[in-house]
C-alpha cells in the first residue's frame, strides 16, 4: 500500500495575515485593546523534566503575554515588593500596559506544585496569597471603556467587582478553576450569567453541571447565563459550544509537554487577544481564535514558565495555525 | 453581543455523492468487496437505558452491517444452531455474503455485560465462547482475492491465519482489544507487523506503548509495522497517525448515548466499507474514511444492538457527514 502524503487540495488560509507584518506599535495604533485581570505570581514548579523556583507566573501574566502577540494588553493585578523589576521590564517591553498593576506591602503572590508523568493533573503543594489576599481590583479610567474584557482565573466575587467597573465591552469572556466551583459557587454562577463566553476545562464543566457528558454540560451552561462556552479538553483539543453551534478544535500533537503551567491561561490570552486584534465577533472568527489560542498554548507547554511563550516569532505562529488547518481537514 | 451564525464559507462537499444514488445491486457491480473475519454472537446488554437479550451483535456482525452501507461485504465467522434464521435472512438482505459463514454444532458465542452512566466502559458478567473455541476461519477460494480485508476483534493467531490464506490485499486493517494484549502480545504484534492500518482505543495503545502519551504511543505503533494508526477516543473523536501525517477527526455530540456496543466496530466497519466502495486509498479519502467511520458509529450507539445501525437511510448518513464537516470547519 502506498499512502501518498494530503493532496493540496487544503485550501489557502484566510486569515489577515497582513495583521502580523506588523510591528506592535502600529499595531497598537490599529487593534482595540484587551483589558486583562487576574493573579499575578512567583512560582516553583517541578515536572519530570526539571524544576524552576521562584518563576514569573499566574493567570493574567500568561494570558496577557499570550494575548500581547495579537493586540496591546491592559493587566490589572497586583504585586508585591519581592516582584523582580525585570518581570516589570519585560511585561511593558510586550506592550502591556502596567498602569493597572498595584503595588503592595508584603509578598507575591506564590503557588507551588508538580506534574507527574501524566502532565494532565497538577498537584498543589503550597498557596500563599500573600498581598493578593487584600486585592480589591481597580480599573482604571481610562481602561474602563475597553472593549474586549477577560477575567481570567481569579475569586469570581473579585471577578464581579471587575464586571462593575467596565462600561460595555464588546466581549467579555472568563475563565475560572475548580476551587471556585466548590468554594464560591453562587458567586460564579452570577459571573457566568453576566459574561459571554466562559472557559473551562472538562473537568470543571462536568463539576459544575453535574453530569458525565460534556455536551450535557455545554448545552447546560449555556442555560445558565454565558453566549458560548469553550472546554478546554488538554491533549484532546478544545470544543466551543453556543445555542446551535458546535466547534471541535483538535490539539498539537507533542510528544514532550515540558510544563503544563499557564496551558489555559495562554489558551484564554490567545483566543482573546485574535478576537481584538482582529476586532471580529464572528463565529467564523471566534474558530479561528479558538485554534489560535491553541496554538500559543501549544508553544507555552514547550518550556518552563514563560521561556516559550516570550520568545514565539510570527511566523512560527502562522505555520504551526497552519499545521492545526492540515491536523483538522477532511473534505 | 451578537453571534452570527456559521457563515456560507464552509466549501461544497466534494465527496463522491453519486454513489449513495445506487442500488445496492449496482453497488456489487461497481465497488470492491470487503472481506471481514471476526464474532458473530448473540449478545445480553443492560444501560442506563434499558436491557436487551440475546440480541444479535459481534464484532464481524457490526463491522459487517456498517461496511454494507458502501460496499458489498463478504463475511467469515461461525454461529451455533442456536442462531435465528431471521439473523441470517437480515445479512443476506444487506448484501452480506455468507458463504463464509460456518455453522457448528452448539450455541453461539454469547457475551453479556453492563455499561453505567459513564458509557465510557463496558464491564463484562459473562463470555462464553460456545462454538467460537473450535473456530478456525476458512476463507472460501473466491474470497481470497479481496482487495480490502478487515480482521475485526478475533484472537491474533486466528488474524494472522487469515493474512496466510489471502492474496496481496490492496488494503488490510485490523481492530483488537485489551484483552488480547493481556494474553496473546507477540501473536498481535506479528499481526501488526503484516496490516496497512491498524485500529486501537486509547487506552490499548497506551497499554500496548507503555506511554501516557497518545502520540507517543501512536508514533511507536507506527514503528512496530502498520503504516497507519487509527486511535478510537469515543467522545473525543478519532486519530489517523502515519508517519509525518496526523489527521483529528471530532466526535458528534450526542446528548445520550443508549448503547455503546459495536461503537468500535461499526466505526472500523464504516471506515474500510467506505475505502472500497470508492477503491481510493489516497490519504485524502481515508480522512473522509475515517469520517464516514465516525458517522455510521454515531448512529449506531443511538439505540440498542443492530436497531439503528439497521435502519440508517443515505440521506441521514450525508446529513450527519456534513455536519461533521461543519463542527471541525475553520480557515
């Protein structure tokens, strides 16, 4: 049997590809801006294949560099005095805006875990909240009219508060972990009924509805209040779910995942930062921006901490979008 | 917000559509004949759902009637004279020949086993070989020339003594289960030595590998000898892995599945009916192969045993297929 190898009968890309000649200051001057909030953080982590401490992380530091490749970044966080000043150059260097960032008397914020050889589950050993246990977050005016929102990871009564403060966006989107679902339920329900796309992993939507099938658990969660909902189903893709659509994005096959951390964060950052730096709410683009996101959490997983996910070029963004096309399509 | 649905930029299927328009008659006159070795038992299931009883079912009898969809299907097994004539009369309507089917003294093989709400895993109460511990498949002369063989879940030494007794198939494919790696490893591994594509749930190439990771494990079986993997991931979908190709194919997303048993055969069954009915194995249509595969599994976890697999039109096969096309479409 001679297999040959996919005919060119995949058609040509049409994404505006025109959007990433361009340098991030023009871009800045084109794109709507992201307004990001959530934790930022120091982390030690270990997997099998090594270890680093006191690492730059948390969920908005990931989705805003994630999304900074896509559009200019707005981040509302806070940090503690033990926050190294070259985390601060490199975050402004990225072209996200810092003016949101407090600072506070005390500690970062600090998670430590491991991953096993099956990198799906991460372990916690340690969570200080240090200065983040007092945050209160405070948008900005100039941040408030913002049009695209993603309240990333973080107590969804902090999330609440963020919803109150932004005048309208275009797109608000969440994300949230299942620590929230056992702990601050209500809470999240009344985020989820005010945002339009929620982010989850399988596992949380399968917790928050109660029912082994996803696609139960989709349908469901779009009774309860967001337009869309995206389940992020790690080494099985992604699928984005509203009332009469249904989108499977597939993953990147890797055969090594360094370090899982920031996975969803990126992914999150990613589909957020395409969606505004392309300022479409299509759902043809809202596809694409799933497999985008995809794609930088791809890159994310390659190294520690933000090793990878700092040092992505264009085009290997462009040929990996169009190693996802290739992956998916059939005729 | 608004979402607008799916725009039209989903490209005109370019499937071959005119041979749903045949008559099976003319389909025997056109298309290439499956072969298919593999059980044919008389099953008990209970689900969440409800319980059937001594309802017909195995593997070559799944694989047999999904392949008939597309191409005549030439089967070898054995039933005991406890097998109803009514089964036998139901195959031959279906352009399932049966000159290869044995007749032997005493009962059928009978498999009987549960399923709970999560339909992910089937737990078996009973196997009892019956007539099927006596099986040594005879391929009748004029079979042996098939150009499309499917060695559906049978012990590997009874596969590898059908590979003996065909000549140079155009395309051989075979399915297996744990059990088999448990008990008979070097047998299966000489069978994948001698197949062009090999069918595996994940769990059973993670088992066969030694490896958490699917595409390790895929990359590995494609080492050891066939030149192509399809990995079954039930609500994840499917992977087809060659070297340097790697195609995801999406589940459909079913609200309830009733049944789960045949799920795998019917899959492989669709799959190697729709390679011969089109006598195509450019990697292109084994993508739509494995698609079609996923469509006619997809009807058959619908209801109990053969009833909906049976009852399928071709009108609801191309509807299914399209929508398939739509729920991993992007540009």
């Amino acid at each position: 049997m001679a297999l040959p190898k996919l005919r060119s009968s995949l058609p040509s890309i049409r994404t505006p590809n025109f959007w990433f000649l361009l340098t991030i200051q023009e871009k800045s001057q084109l794109t709507e801006n992201v307004l990001i909030v959530g934790s930022m953080a120091l982390d030690d982590v270990k997997t099998p294949f090594g270890e680093i401490k006191d690492a730059l992380g948390g969920a908005a530091v990931y989705s805003s560099i994630a999304a900074s490749y896509f559009a200019p970044v707005r981040i509302v966080g806070v940090v503690g005095n033990d926050f190294p000043e070259e985390h601060v150059a490199f975050l402004s260097s990225r072209n996200v805006d810092l003016k949101g960032m407090q600072r506070a008397e005390g500690k970062t914020f600090h998670w430590a875990g491991y991953y096993d050889f099956d990198l799906n589950q991460a372990h916690t050993l340690e969570t200080h909240l240090n200065v983040f246990q007092q945050f209160r977050p405070v948008i900005p005016q100039e941040y408030r009219s913002s049009k695209y929102v993603f309240l990333a990871n973080i107590d969804p009564e902090l999330q609440l508060q963020v919803l109150d403060q932004v005048d309208k966006p275009k797109l608000t989107v969440c994300d949230t972990m299942n620590f929230w679902i056992d702990t601050k339920k209500e809470a999240l329900l009344e985020v989820l009924k005010r945002v339009d796309i929620a982010f989850l992993n399988d596992a949380e939507a399968r917790q928050l509805c109660g029912t082994t099938s996803l696609v139960k658990a989709a349908y469901k969660l779009c009774e309860i209040g967001p337009k869309m909902v995206v389940i992020k189903k790690g080494e099985h893709g992604a699928l984005m779910i509203a009332n009469g659509t249904y989108f499977s994005a597939p993953s990147y096959p890797l055969e090594e995942v360094i370090d899982p951390t920031g996975a969803g964060d990126s992914f999150a950052g990613g589909f957020i930062g395409y969606v505004a730096g392309t300022d479409d709410i299509s759902h043809d683009n809202l596809r694409k921006a799933v497999v985008f996101g995809s794609t930088i959490a791809s890159f994310n997983v390659e190294d520690f901490s933000l090793r990878r996910l700092s040092t992505i070029t264009r085009k290997e963004i462009l040929d990996r979008y169009n190693e996802f096309r290739r992956i998916a399509f059939f005729e």
